[in-house]
C-alpha cells in the first residue's frame, strides 16, 4: 500500500516527497515521479518534516519509530490503540492513520483513511492525506484512529466468515445453486458491501490469490480489535470465532492467501 500512496503524494501534493524502505527496488520505481531516495530512515528523518509510516503491524513500528527524530508522525499501519496512544504521549506532533479498502484503491487515491489526532495536527495533515483519499475522517484524538480502523476489520472479518458459512452449507449440502444464493441474497437483508466484493469476486469462484490483504493480516487485526475488547471488559464470541478460523487457515499453509480463505477452515469444521 505505501508505494502507491507515496506515488500520489508526490504527484499531487506540490511537496518535494523522500522515501526509504527496506526493499531498494520500491524507491527505483518511484524515482519515475520525483521521489528521493534516502539512504536510511535516520536519513530520511532529518531531511523531512513530516513522516508517513506504512508498516505491517506492532513489531515494525516499534523498531522503526525510535529512528525517527523531530519530525511530526502519521502512522498509516494498522495498530493497537494502545500503542498509538503510547506513541502520542511520547511526541508532541503523532497523528495515526489507517487506511482501508483496497491495493487498487491506493493506485487511485480513492483510500479511506480514519485519523486519530488533535484538532490543529488533523489539520495541518488532512490535505496531504487527501492526496491519498478520497475519503479523510477525523474520529478524534490518538488512538481514535485505530479504533474505527480494527473495528471496521473485525465487523468485515465477521461478515465474510457469514457468508463462507453459506457458501459451504449451500455446497455440501447441494440444497441450491451457490451463485444463485449469493445472487438472491444481494436482493435481500443479507445485501452488503463484503457479499458484493468479498462474496461475488473471492468467495464463490474460489479465488484466494495472495499478494493481496492476507489471512495474517486479517488475523493480526482482529485479534488487535480483541485487546481492545478485553481492555473495556469484553468478550466478543463471533470475533473470537472468526480470530481462532483465521489462525486455523494458517494452519493450513494459506497464511499469505487473501483472507476469504477462512472458507477452507469452515469446511474442515465437522459436524459431530
């Protein structure tokens, strides 16, 4: 995802945009539409004003964000609230920042992105974050961000392991014609943004191609957005379900498979 944010910051923002990752060839790529090279994040932190983080999770942001000096922090991962909380009363100028939809939503600029941050630092940032998005919303202070973002994977996650429920019934059951399935229940209640995408494209012509948002990256979410639930004294049994499905179908060897894959878990479910 951050390759193709970076790109759009560059073409759209007016800003000179410098960059650093640890795969050399992304900045080659890059280079086509006037991003810098840094050397190293060290580099890169004292040539920018402000950073933007695209990282995998927890692990990379604490090893990379004590690199980092003087520089206002848009942290673009998806991560604890905790942690962007820690982070934020660590610095004086921290914004987090996830993204969602898709990877060809990132090539268009056509992301969402959910903020958590003060009143003056959002706006100092939204029109940047605008380059990226077609779609900036300020949820509230640090953290907040976050919040929305793991929430929003976890109700997502809930919903596809729903509708591969369905498929599989409908399946070894033979009791009707999937496609038709999918296709009535888009007329009806059951309507939805994940049937429509998730459902119709990955799930019914089982398609789980990897180079897309993985079963580990769903899983990592969600079981963020269960901390959370267990520190508010929670317990969410269909997230906990959908989290033990994901891990199941790392299990299986389709931890790098897009995350519709939890259908492979639901099938090995047997009935007593």
């Amino acid at each position: 995802m951050g390759e193709p944010m970076c790109r759009n910051l560059a073409r759209k923002s007016g800003r000179s945009v410098v960059a650093w990752d640890v795969r050399p060839e992304i900045a080659g790529r890059l280079a086509a539409d006037g991003v810098l090279a840094a050397r190293s994040l060290e580099d890169l932190s004292q040539r920018a004003e402000i950073v933007f983080l695209s990282l995998p999770g927890e692990a990379e942001i604490r090893a990379v964000f004590p690199r980092i000096k003087n520089c206002v922090v848009v942290d673009c991962s998806t991560a604890p609230v905790a942690l962007a909380r820690a982070l934020a009363a660590e610095i004086e100028h921290f914004a987090d920042a996830p993204v969602a939809r898709t990877r060809q939503a990132a090539v268009d600029g056509t992301l969402s992105i959910m903020v958590g941050a003060g009143d003056a630092l959002f706006a100092r940032v939204e029109p940047l974050l605008r380059c990226m998005a077609s779609d900036v919303t300020h949820c509230g202070p640090p953290g907040a961000g976050q919040a929305v973002k793991l929430l929003n994977n976890m109700v997502l996650s809930v919903t596809v392991m729903a509708l591969a429920e369905a498929l599989a019934v409908a399946k070894a059951s033979g009791a009707v014609d999937p496609k038709v399935l999918f296709e009535t229940l888009m007329k009806g209640s059951a309507d939805s943004f994940a049937l429509r995408n998730h459902g119709m494209k990955a799930l019914l012509p089982e398609t789980h191609p990897e180079k897309a948002f993985p079963v580990t990256y769903m899983a990592k979410d969600v079981g963020y957005a269960l901390d959370l639930a267990r520190s508010a004294g929670l317990r969410l049994p269909g997230a906990g379900t959908v989290f033990d499905l994901l891990e199941e179908t790392k299990q299986l060897g389709l931890g790098e498979a897009y995350h519709t894959a939890i259908i492979e878990a639901v099938r090995k479910r047997r009935a007593p």
